[in-house]
C-alpha cells in the first residue's frame, strides 16, 4: 500500500516575488488540490502528516555548522535560491518565507521513508534537494533531504549498519548533492540519468561517484528515455540486490524531463513523464525494496500536473484503507 505525505506548509509564498524563479514553488499545493480532483477518498486514506520541521541541530549533522551559520548572510541565500534580489532582503524574512517551508520538506522526506519502511511505498509532496552538498548549497536546493532521510533511519536502527540503500535520479539535472553527501559511503548505491550538457555540468567529481552514471541525449524523446532505462535500471537494482540486503530505494522523480520545461533540455510527453514513473516504481516494488518517492526539479507550469497524474495512479495500483493490501 502506500502513504502520501504532505502538509501545506511545504508552499513557497513570498510577496509574489517567488514567481522571478522558473521553479514553482506552490506546486505542492496544486498538486494536493489535482490529486483529490480526480481521486479525494484515495488521497485522504493515505494522507500522513509532517507534525514539525526539521530543526537546524538536526541539519548540522549532514551538513557543516559552518555553512548553516552562512545562511545568516542574504549574500549566501540568494546565491544558493538563485534569486538576486535578495541581497536586499534581512535574512530572517528568506528564513521564514522560504527555508521554513524547505525545512518542513525535508522533515516530510525523513517521514516518508518511516512510511515506506512500514507500508512499501510512500511519496512526499516535495523534498529531492539533490543539489545541496554537506559544505554549502546550489541550484535552489539548500538541504539536503536525501541524506537526512539515510541518516535518520540509520540513527534511529530502522536501516541496519549494513543494510544498503538504491538512489535512482531521474531529474534531468545530476544529483551531485548527494554524491558528495555519500562520496564515502559504500552502502549507498547511485543510478542517475541525467542531460549532461546542463548544469551541473562542471561538477565532474560528483560523476565520478555514480555507481551507474547514464548521460542522456539533448532533447531525448520519450522513447529513447524508455529504452536507455530498460536497457540500464534492471541491470543496476539486479547487481546491488544480489550483493546484500537493500533496505529502502529512495527515487528522486523530477519532472523536469517534460518537453515543456525552461531548464531540463529532454522531451518528454506527459505520459512518457508517467510511464517513466510506474515503471521505476515497478522495477523497485518487483525485488520487494521498499521506496520512497521525491518530487526534485520541474520548471514548467505543468509540474504540479505531472506529479498528480503519477499519485493518482499509484494510489490507485497501491490503495491504501479498507480493503487495501
């Protein structure tokens, strides 16, 4: 079965200025609202809820206090949130309008992944910061949810010492976030396809950590995305699942792959967006991995439409309440 995680506090709102980023940052809302269009029983059976952000003690531990400490700076948040405007702006008002909801979201990805260890499969409405490093944060992702998810569950024994975890990206940007968070750390195996022509393109030692690294074609089609996943995806979870137990998948599903968006550089259709999903879900639930599920990345208005056509089919294929199993 599976478990939905949200809670309105992940929405952006910040004057109207917000909209100056390609990046929209009250998808999750809209995408909640999509969701119970089409199917509100289903949605509301399996909402979970996020009881409280993740506290800046608990941030310190996957990334440098010295790094939170720069956040302090207007200087640094605008850098890391891409937004120049604001330099201008006290740093307490950014804090609040912006890395409050992010910090709620990266509590929601910790909780979903206790709901995926539980029930199989859980999605968080947001998180998939997986360009923010342990030193210092880019690409609008400040922390890193990924790596206090792993951290969390290690800490509290629901991951076992040795237990290994699958990342599967498939933003259309690379992950290097989360290659240096795990540079180190054998139990924690990448797959990541991505356009290698965009940004981060500079960033070659985070490549280098890809355990199965899969550039992809500028203005990749639906089908050729298809056939490189199949041809890659099975291959990969097959090698690691037989090596030792894998304790949780942590997909990181960006929609920025869509023919529409500003920034991926891919073309895919919206149902190429959800095939492309239920087959990752599919790969992973088929080896009995339990997965939790990120929406990461996507610039285009019709995000929000992406993710809920993916919810709703997954809620449908794995229902949660009375008579679920």
């Amino acid at each position: 079965m599976m478990k939905l995680i949200y809670t309105r506090r992940y929405n952006i709102g910040f004057l109207g200025l917000e909209r100056l980023h390609p990046f929209d940052s009250r998808k999750y809302g809209r995408a909640w609202r999509a969701i119970g269009s089409v199917g509100r029983l289903l949605r509301d059976r399996a909402l979970v809820g996020v009881p409280r952000p993740v506290s800046v003690a608990e941030l310190s531990v996957t990334h440098d206090p010295s790094y939170l400490a720069r956040l302090g700076d207007p200087r640094e948040l605008a850098w890391v949130l891409e937004l120049p405007f604001l330099r201008r702006l006290p740093a307490w008002a950014v804090w609040r309008a912006v890395l409050r909801p992010m910090r709620w979201a990266v509590a929601g990805s910790l909780v979903a992944a206790r709901e995926a260890l539980t029930h199989g499969l859980a999605l968080n409405l947001s998180g998939g910061y997986h360009h923010a490093r342990p030193n210092g944060g880019e690409g609008f992702c400040v922390f890193n949810d990924i790596a206090h998810l792993v951290h969390g569950l290690r800490t509290a024994g629901r991951l076992a010492p040795d237990d290994r975890v699958v990342y599967v990206d498939l933003d259309a940007h690379q992950g290097n976030g989360v290659c240096h968070h795990f540079r180190s750390d054998p139990r924690v195996f990448l797959y990541d396809a991505f356009n290698p022509h965009i940004y981060p393109a500079h960033d070659q030692e985070a490549r280098r950590r890809i355990d199965c690294a899969v550039p992809l074609p500028d203005h990749c089609t639906g089908g050729e995305y298809m056939r490189l996943l199949n041809l890659t995806l099975p291959g990969f979870l097959d090698s690691v699942c037989r090596s030792g137990r894998v304790g949780l998948a942590v997909y990181n599903a960006g929609t920025d792959v869509f023919a529409g968006d500003t920034l991926g550089g891919l073309n895919l259709t919206a149902a190429d967006v959800l095939a492309r999903d239920l087959y990752v879900i599919e790969q992973l639930r088929g080896r009995v991995v339990p997965t939790v599920m990120l929406l990461s990345g996507g610039y285009s208005r019709e995000s929000y439409r992406l993710v809920a056509n993916t919810a709703v089919e997954l809620l449908r294929r794995y229902p949660t309440g009375r008579g679920a199993g």
